[in-house]
C-alpha cells in the first residue's frame, strides 16, 4: 500500500496570532517597562497649521519600583475589572480604541462595509455589470491590471488610500476570477497597489507629510526623489502581478486560492451567460459610483476618516437597497435590504475579529502610549540605542529594518509616525544622516509591510472579502514581500549616497 504524503496546512490567522500572544506575554517577564514624556509640536501642511502630540526623543526613563529595581510586569493568565491578562487579549482588543481608529472603530468599518455590499450583492447589480465588462472587454482583459493598479497606487500616494480598498476589492475580485484570473491578483491590484502608493508617496497626509512636519523638514519637500521611486514600485507591482495573473490564466489550478475562489465561480454560474443588465442594475452602479466619488472628495477636501466613509458606505447600501426594491431587482423586498446587509456584515466578522485580536498583542505589551509605562516603549528605546552605532548607511537601513518591524506593532501610519519620528529624526542627525532620509526610511517601512502583517486591519478586510486565509497570502506574498525588500534598499542606499 502506497503511503500518502502529509501536506503541511497554514496555520488559520486565529492560531498564528494566538502564539504571537504567548511571545509578547513572555516577552514581558524579560524586558523592563519604561516611558516617554509627550509634548505637543505644530506643523504647516497643505497651508493649514496642525498639532501632533509626539514623545520626547531624550525623556525615556525605565520605571523602578521602591527598591530601585528595573520593573518587568510580567503577563497574568486572567485579570478582573476590565484589566488585560493573557485570556482577555481577544475582548480587550476588541474593545480598545475609540471611533476614530485602533481596532473598536476599524472593526465596526469593516462590518458597515461589508454589510453595506451585502445589500449591493443582493441586488445582482454587481453581476450583471462584471457579466457587461467581460462583454465589452474580451480580448483586452488584460488591460484592467495595469490600469487598475496604477489608479489605486495613486490613492494610495495622494490620499492615503487603505481600508477604502476593502470595498473596491467586493468588486474587483469576483471580476477578476470570472475572467479567469483569481482572487489574489484582485487583491493585488487594489489593496496592495494602495500600500505600493501609499509608501512611495510625495504627498500622503496620514503618512509623509506628518512624518516631514514631526521631524522638522520642510513638509512635501523632496518631491522629485519620491516621484521617481512612485513610479519605480509601481511599474515592479504591475509586472510582477501582470506575469502571475498570466500564469494563473493559462492554469488556474496553479493558484494558492483556486479552492476558496470556487465561491466566485459558483456565484458567476448562477447567472445567464448573456448579461441581463436592466435601468435598475445600472442605477445602482450610478449609486456605487457617485457614493466612490462622493468618499474621494470627502478625504481629499475634508480629511474625512473612519466614521465618515463608513456613513457614506452606509448610504451607498441603503440607497441601492431601495433601488433594488423600487425596480424589484432579483425580487427585493425591504426585508432582503435587512438580509443582505446581515449576510455581508457575516462575509467579513473573521476580519474583524483579527484586527481585534491582533490589537490584543499590543495590549499584552502594555499598549502603544509614550507616556504610560510599557514593554514597546522599551523596544522603541532599544531600537534607537542600537541604530545610531552603525555607519551612515547602515544607520539608514537598520531605521528602515526597525521601521518595518514595529510596523507590525503599530499600523496607523500617522500613529507610527508619532511615536517613532521624534526619536528617529535627532537620532539621523547623531548617525550623520539627513533627516530626510530618515522619513523616506519610515514611509517604506511602515507602508509595504501593511502588505504582509496581520495586524493591518485593511489588509485582513480585503482577504476577508476576497475570501483568502492569511496564511495563504503569507505563502503567496513572501516572494513579492522580499523583492520590494531589496528594491527599498536600494532607494534608502541611493538617497544616502546622493544627500538627499
């Protein structure tokens, strides 16, 4: 009898956050907790005068208890009273945060988004149009990738472009697996063009433009350097996603998400081969259309951030609700409004429990405060020490390595920004390199590795909708991961050499 060879399954992202629970948790037994002291720094972007509170690169100080020893606060399995124990990592990660961000605020994004799509789907207009695409585009199919990718990495560089993808990819990824290419290059091309924009960017204002005004040079300067690299990354993304999806193509079962894709493929069977697209369908994507329009103007004029795009997700869902019950699309009642929106919010509760989850890890840490007593401000501090003994390069680099790593840590971009550049900025001065080199080695850092890391509340909804594990994307990503790697090198090296 022929013995079968055992395949090696991923991990589910539940478990593989859980065992990075179990390290922070043990890492607070080694490392001493210290702190920050804050102050508040003002900085001119767009013309407009803004504040940041931002610690003090000087102010650390380990915490010591009454006998003047180092404290190490160590992780107790449960604690009571709303306090973070090892067991509570899943309800207090949920729970930090407010509205504005952290994880209670991405985690309701997420949900109202998916829920809003929920009420999209179930009015079929969505099938019918991607039925019309594949129509009108057979033979250029292949011109969506490159076109598609470069308009999101351009949301990404000029606004800012994240969670906002998780919706765009609802729409791309099914378009992409009915042309027959799969779920990953949907994802490719939206979320992961965004982050390729978004580390490259001249212009950011959660990102570059923050980090410029904190370290003190001169913001949105260095334009034509950031441009060139723009420009640079984006090319390489298109290749690299334009070969694979060709690839993916000419075999499908290649694919690492060929079974989970089997969704999209049995969603595009139930509909006729010929497209049924009615005025009803085609006001629903007037709907989708103008609500986009509608985001992109709010972001860009008004810095619109999580509770208003999720309201104006809202309302792109209730009004193409009503569309689809007024013009009895797929038969609509008001209670297939209330159905879809459940089914949809249902699609994406995994994604929303990992940034919950992932949060957690952060907490077992102490939290992210500069100035409340924790173990990653001890790692930031340690960092810091270590960056400004190497040569002027490698001092660069070795910034753009840390910058990557605590980005797992701290995702928000204006949050890493906070907490890293007031450090990193006097600290490029004592290595002898230019304070912006310094921020081009934070905006890499913290934009490509939102492409990987599990704690990327965008990332996880656009696996969420594409219906992608992560530890699929992890075994997909590694290769593409490691080539923008060596690429940001280069650039940090360049920018080094030239005196940027």
């Amino acid at each position: 009898m022929k013995k079968e060879n055992k395949v090696w399954k991923m991990p589910h992202t539940f478990i593989i956050v859980f065992f990075v629970v179990i390290l922070a948790a043990v890492t607070t037994f080694l490392v001493p907790i210290g702190q920050f002291q804050t102050e508040e720094i003002t900085y001119t972007s767009d013309g407009q005068e803004n504040t940041k509170t931002v610690l003090i690169s000087d102010s650390f100080e380990y915490v010591k208890d009454e006998e003047g020893n180092l404290v190490r606060p160590g992780t107790s399995l449960f604690e009571p009273y709303g306090e973070a124990g090892f067991l509570n990592y899943v309800f207090e990660g949920l729970v930090s945060g407010d509205k504005w961000g952290s994880a209670v605020g991405v985690i309701a994004f997420i949900l109202i988004i998916g829920g809003a799509f929920g009420i999209i789907m179930r009015t079929k207009a969505i099938d019918e149009g991607l039925l019309k695409v594949i129509d009108r585009t057979k033979g250029r199919e292949a011109l969506i990738i490159p076109i598609m990718f470069v308009l999101f990495s351009l949301g990404g560089a000029v606004f800012g472009m994240g969670e906002e993808a998780i919706a765009f990819a609802m729409i791309l990824v099914p378009l992409m697996v009915v042309l027959g290419y799969d779920a990953i290059t949907g994802v490719m091309i939206t979320y992961v063009a965004t982050q390729i924009g978004f580390a490259t960017s001249w212009m950011n204002p959660f990102g570059v433009a923050i980090a410029q005004g904190i370290s003190g040079v001169p913001v949105l300067s260095g334009t034509p350097f950031r441009m060139i690299m723009w420009a640079v990354f984006t090319t390489v993304g298109i290749i690299y996603t334009w070969r694979y999806a060709s690839s993916i193509r000419k075999e499908p079962t290649r694919s690492a998400s060929y079974d989970t894709d089997d969704y999209f493929r049995k969603e595009a069977q139930k509909q006729n081969i010929s497209s049924n697209f009615t005025l009803g369908h085609g006001l629903v994507i007037l709907t989708i259309v103008a609500g986009i329009s509608w985001i992109i103007w709010g972001v860009v004029k008004h810095a619109y951030y999580i509770p208003e795009i999720a309201s104006q997700f809202f309302t792109i869902g209730l009004v193409a609700g009503i569309i689809g019950v007024i013009f009895k699309l797929n038969g609509m009642t008001l209670n297939d409004i209330a159905e879809g929106f459940t089914n949809g919010a249902k699609d994406l509760l995994p994604a929303a429990l990992v940034v919950g989850m992932a949060k957690g890890i952060v907490i077992i840490l102490g939290g992210d405060s500069p100035d409340s007593p924790s173990v990653l401000n001890t790692m930031l501090y340690g960092a810091g020490q270590v960056i400004g003994d190497f040569p002027e390069a490698l001092s660069a680099w070795f910034m753009y390595v840390f910058q990557s790593i605590f980005n797992f840590f701290v995702v928000s971009g204006s949050g890493q920004a906070a907490l890293t550049m007031p450090l990193m900025a006097p600290l490029a001065d004592i290595a002898g390199v230019t304070r912006q080199v310094a921020v081009l080695a934070f905006q890499l850092g913290d934009g490509l590795t939102n492409i990987l890391v599990p704690t990327s509340a965008a990332l996880m909804g656009a696996l969420g909708a594409a219906r992608i594990d992560w530890g699929t994307w992890a075994k997909f990503i590694i290769k593409f991961m490691l080539l923008l790697f060596v690429l940001s090198s280069i650039f940090i090296f360049i920018a080094v050499f030239i005196g940027y």
